[in-house]
C-alpha cells in the first residue's frame, strides 16, 4: 500500500501542478491556480500520515516505509523549485512570457549553481535522515529498524556525491571554447590559420 501511495502522490503532484498552471495562463484565474499550487504540501502530509499509521499498526519497518520518508524528504526540498521551474515555462509558452533562462554553464556562475543544487539535496536528506531517525525511535527495536537505517545511508551517500560534484566545479570550472584559448596561448595557435609573414628577403624586392 505504501508503495502504491508514493506512486499516487508522485502522478498527483503532477496533475495538480498541470491544473495550476492551466488555471492561471489558460482560464486567466490566477488566485484558483495558485490556490491548487498550495495544495501540493498536503501530498507530502498524507503520505507521512499514512506511514505512520501503517507502523503504529504493526507493520514491520522495511524498505517500504524508508523509501516514503526519502519522498517526503526530497519532494518538500525540490518541491517549490520544479512548481517554479514549471510555471516560467508555462509563463513563456501559454502566457506570452519571455523564455525562461537555464541554469549558467560556465565559470563561477555555473560553480554557484551546483553548490545550490547540492545545498537542496542537503536539505531533502536532512528532512528525510530526521524521519527515518523518528520512525526508528518508534519503533524501538534495533533489528527492526535496520531498513530504515540503511536508507540513512543511502541518502548520505547521495548528498557527498552532489558535494562532490559542486566541489568540482569550483575547483575546475568550466569554461567556454573562446576563454579557455585566451588562457592556453598553444591552444589559440592550434585553432588559428597559420600566417607566413614575408622574410626579409622578400621586403627587399
């Protein structure tokens, strides 16, 4: 049932998202669509209510109930960034809006940008590592809890790899063709057409 629910919770994020954005650049209803946007948290809510229902129950921890938690996690820190991300394409394409930018791709920009990412990530692993840890201490046994745990880890691994991925773009940032010529001079020679200047010998004639 868990299971099933994630799976319902993840399609009705994204028929709500759908009305929203509808409701506002197609019926022109901007409060209603925004109204419908501000539902979304309460996916997350019943999710976790209904988890922890199913544990109070009885029912033995398992990858089940650790995996409802990561969702919980990662949707409330990723939520309100793919609701934006959506509504400024929507904004462009079905409310005569200008082209909503992508994220930078080179330089200290393109650094930033991934250190936000990761600094999102760490945020839905924060909220999911602490769910874990509280469906853990209810359950109270340690054998028990060990699924849970091992999602712990799952989820730690996952942010030093954003961390890691940030980390390398600051340490090597990325640049375009025509900058990374202007700091290898061999590099510029490379791509530039050879000119022969004239030799002495031929100034003279």
């Amino acid at each position: 049932m868990i299971v099933t629910l994630i799976i319902i919770c993840e399609a009705a994020f994204w028929v709500l998202l759908a009305i929203g954005l509808a409701l506002r650049y197609l019926a022109r209803m901007p409060r209603a669509g925004a109204a419908v946007l501000l539902c979304e948290p309460l996916l997350e809510v019943v999710l976790f209510v209904v988890t922890a229902i199913d544990l109070r129950n009885g029912a033995e921890p398992d990858w089940k109930h650790g995996l409802a938690a990561v969702y919980v996690g990662f949707t409330a820190a990723y939520g309100h960034y793919m609701v934006k991300w959506a509504d400024g394409h929507a904004a462009h394409r079905l409310g005569g809006g200008p082209r909503p930018a992508g994220p930078p791709r080179y330089g200290a920009a393109r650094a930033w940008h991934e250190w936000k990412m990761a600094a999102r990530m760490l945020g839905g692993g924060a909220i999911a590592a602490v769910l874990l840890q509280l469906a853990a201490w209810y359950v109270g046994d340690p054998d028990q809890s060990a699924p849970l745990h091992e999602w712990q880890t799952r989820v730690g691994a996952v942010c030093v790899i954003f961390i890691a991925i940030a980390l390398s773009y600051t340490i090597w940032p990325k640049r375009a063709k025509g900058a990374a010529d202007e700091h290898d001079p061999g590099a510029r020679s490379l791509s530039e057409p050879h000119t022969e200047r004239p030799s002495s010998t031929k100034s003279l004639r």
